[in-house]
C-alpha cells in the first residue's frame, strides 16, 4: 500500500495511481496466495488432541489416533543455547511399535508450543517408566 502511494503521481491536483508496474503485481500475487493459504487452513480446521490413552491427529476430514501402548519412545530436540536457539526447528519424534518411520511434530506450529513441548517431556517420562 505504501509503494503505491509513494509510486503514484500528484497531477494538478489529482493522484495518479500507477498500475502497470510489475511489482505491484508481484505484491498483488503474494497477497492472494496469502489469503487462499490461510482459508484453507482454517477451513481444515487442523488440531492436536492429547487424551488419557493416546493421541488424535484431527482435521475435519478424518481422525488419527495412536495409543500410548503403541509408543516404543518419545525424543524431544533439545535446546542448546537460549539466546542463540531456534524453536522454530525444534522436533518432538515419536517412534512407534507398528510403524518403520517416527510421527514428527514440530511444536512451533502449534498455538501453545511450550505447553505441548511440556505435555510431551510428562508422556516421554510416563512411555519410559513402562
């Protein structure tokens, strides 16, 4: 909005907008894809729910649960140094008994990432007290 108003021209009296310049589309396409990426992650309505016997992968679609008896591990990353760390890179591996590849999350994509982070240490200590 601001390229805009500082690309346009003032004459006599009456602003000019400028609309064939080529960054204004590019903007114009990075708006758009914005707006489609975020109604249709709203609309899959993608969440986490943590029970007392597993854990639901839920969108509005369909539903994925797997039971803590079916948890071999759980393996958080660990934060090396507060100031320079990455939270956003941070994974949370649960290794299963009947699948060959770990579940992966990454907390940072959820809403309250320290309390899943917190929530995960308590099952990890829960699965290996087993």
């Amino acid at each position: 909005m601001l390229y805009l108003i500082i690309r346009g021209e003032f004459v006599e009296d009456s602003f000019k907008l400028v609309t064939k310049d080529p960054i204004i589309y590019f903007l114009g396409i990075i708006v758009v894809v914005s707006v489609v990426s975020l109604l249709y992650n709203l609309y899959k309505n993608k969440h986490l729910q943590i029970g007392d016997d597993g854990i639901c992968f839920v969108d509005r679609f369909k539903k994925r649960s797997f039971l803590f008896g079916e948890m071999e591990s759980i393996k958080i990353s660990k934060v090396r140094l507060e100031k320079e760390s990455n939270k956003a890179f941070r994974l949370i591996r649960i290794k299963m008994k009947n699948r060959r590849r770990p579940l992966m999350l990454r907390p940072y994509d959820y809403e309250k990432q320290n309390e899943l982070v917190n929530r995960f240490t308590e099952l990890q200590q829960r699965i290996e007290r087993r």
